[in-house]
C-alpha cells in the first residue's frame, strides 16, 4: 500500500515538472526574443538634420549592415545612389509598403554574405542561401514614433514588377498566395489578408546580364503576443532553380582564386 502511495506521488511529481518546463519553453521567446528591437526615432531626427533628401523612416534588417534611413521615394529621383527610398502612400503603416534599395557590388552569381564594402541593398542578397535564412528571420522598419518589427515570409527572384501599394483584399490575397509559391524557403509564417506587409527590392544579375530580374524578401507585421522566435526554414522546390547557379559561381570564384 504505501508503495503504491509512492509511486503515485512520484508519478503526480514528474508530471508536474513536465508541465512546469513546457510552460518555460513556451514562455521563454516571449522574455529571451530572438530578434531584439533598437528605437531608431531618434536616429530619424538627427539624421533628417544633414539630409538633402527628407527622411520617411529607418530600415534595419537582421543579420546585415542595413541600417539606415529611408527617403520619401514620392520625391526622389530613382538614379540617387545615395539613399535607399520607400513607396508609400501615407506616413504610417499601410497595408503593404515596399522599400527600394540600389545593388550595385553584390552582381554575381555567387552573392557575397555580409561583405562590409556591400554599404547599400546589396547585404539583402545573404537570404539566398539557406543557413543564413534560417537564423536572420526579422526587419525592423521605424515611421513616426514607433518601431515596427516584420517577420519574413519568402524570399525569390522575379521579373514580375507588382509593386502596387495599398491592396485590396482580394488583391492581398493573391499576392501572399504568389509570394509564397516563389519562394525558395517555406518560413512557416502564416500570412493573410488582414496583415500588413512590407516589401524589400533590390536589383539583380545573378541571371546574368538580365536587367529585368529585382530581388525581393517579404515581410508580415508581427502580430500581437507573436512568439519573437525563430521558425523552421525548408528550401522549397523553386530552391532548386538556384541551388545549382549558386554551386556553378561558387566554383568559378573558386578557379579565379
């Protein structure tokens, strides 16, 4: 009999402890984020002080050295190298924004990783390769006051210039729908019509001396009480599209070596 009480009380403590440790792994993203927010406010007003170009918000994409101010691209001509410049329809987070930056380095078809030369959009090329896409998963973008933090959904290629802003949700729908079957990762973010997007672009000659082909990483706002953790990324089957140019400019930087 007082086994029996035993071993129920030692049955009853175990699971208790399991409970309590689920409880902590499911708590502990929300106190140890992977991505941490930086204000960036103030940068956007000291900044604005010695710019030719009015300043719209601050850009900062994890993993990389981007991080910098964004111009009204209503009023900048796109040929100004010196900045990188947003379209946007109103001075607050819309439905989509897409933020433009010029590549002018990082042209091959083996993209450098976080080459400290690389000072415009040219960092944003890193997210073609797998294992940097699994632990760089957050853009930080700053309008106004506050600081808003994006999750990525898909990263790929295109010479599809969709760029319109301010999507109806039919339209919204569609879009997430064709960002995801491009993409070369599945993120396991889940996106719908009701979020809010944000679109980085960048050109391209990983194909070459193609002119028509941008790159683009897309982002979802982190939706409220959102674990700010890691997902689980996959190549997709369109990563085999790339996978094998990657491997032939890897070889060639290899045979100039």
């Amino acid at each position: 009999m007082l086994n029996k009480i035993h071993n129920e009380k030692y049955l009853y403590l175990t699971i208790l402890v399991l409970i309590i440790i689920i409880i902590i792994l499911f708590i502990l993203p929300y106190f140890h984020p992977t991505y941490k927010i930086e204000d960036r406010v103030g940068n956007i007003k000291k900044q604005q002080k010695q710019a030719s170009a009015t300043i719209q918000g601050w850009i900062r994409v994890e993993g990389t050295n981007i991080d910098y101010p964004v111009v009204d691209g209503n009023t900048m001509e796109e040929d100004n190298y010196d900045y990188t410049w947003m379209r946007y329809e109103t001075d607050h987070i819309q439905n989509r924004i897409a933020i433009l930056g010029h590549n002018l380095l990082n042209v091959s078809h083996h993209p450098l990783i976080t080459d400290p030369h690389h000072t415009r959009f040219e960092q944003l090329l890193s997210f073609v390769y797998t294992d940097f896409a699994k632990q760089n998963q957050f853009i930080q973008f700053t309008i106004g006051n506050d600081n808003y933090l994006y999750r990525i959904y898909a990263i790929y290629f295109t010479n599809e210039h969709d760029n319109a802003l301010n999507l109806e949700k039919k339209d919204m729908k569609e879009y997430i729908k064709k960002a995801k079957e491009k993409s070369y990762f599945d993120f396991g973010v889940n996106v719908n019509s009701n979020d809010k997007l944000i679109t980085l672009i960048t050109c391209t000659r990983f194909f070459g001396n193609r002119n028509d082909y941008e790159f683009k990483v897309e982002g979802r706002l982190v939706r409220k009480l959102e674990k700010i953790d890691n997902k689980r990324v996959k190549e997709t089957k369109q990563y085999k599209d790339i996978k094998q140019t990657l491997e032939e400019g890897e070889k060639n930087e290899e045979t100039k070596a």
